[in-house]
C-alpha cells in the first residue's frame, strides 16, 4: 500500500468530516485541515489529498462522503466554492 493510500486510510473519517465543511459550510480546506489537528509532514500531505479528492467530487462518486446528490451537484455547478489549494502545492 503506497503512502497516500495509508494516509487516506488513517484520516478516513477526517477526509469524510473535511468534505462534508468544505462543500456544506464553505469552508476553506487550509481551514478545515487546521481544525483536524494533523501534524507535520501528514498535514501537508493531507491537504493534497484532500484537494485532489474534492477536485474529483462528482455526481458519481458523492456517497463516499455521506453527501446528498443535489447537494454536491450544486456546488459542482457552482464552480466548486471555497478556497482550494493545488494538489503537490507546498
């Protein structure tokens, strides 16, 4: 298992938690990450992650974070709001 996958799997219910403030609440991910108490290296990389899920958020895929459909097709079609960090960016 590579480390992305093991990082995924250690913080699922914070990916799941960050998802949910970034596209329900509007939240910004630096914010959100901020909150989960992820140190280090993990943080950093955890926020890849993290932006590269949610620039992956689609209709199809919506259930693995507990979201509603309508939901996450609105703030697709709005141009996936809240400041996003690029994934790799330091």
């Amino acid at each position: 298992m590579d480390e992305l996958n093991r990082l995924r799997q250690r913080y699922r219910l914070h990916f799941i938690d960050a998802v949910l403030q970034v596209v329900v609440d509007s939240r910004g991910i630096e914010s959100v990450a901020g909150d989960l108490n992820i140190a280090g290296d993990e943080a950093n990389a955890f926020l890849g992650l993290l932006s590269r899920e949610l620039t992956q958020l689609e209709a199809y895929n919506w259930a693995r974070f507990r979201l509603d459909l309508a939901l996450t097709e609105r703030w697709v079609s709005a141009g996936r709001p809240g400041p996003q960090r690029v994934f790799g960016e330091k």
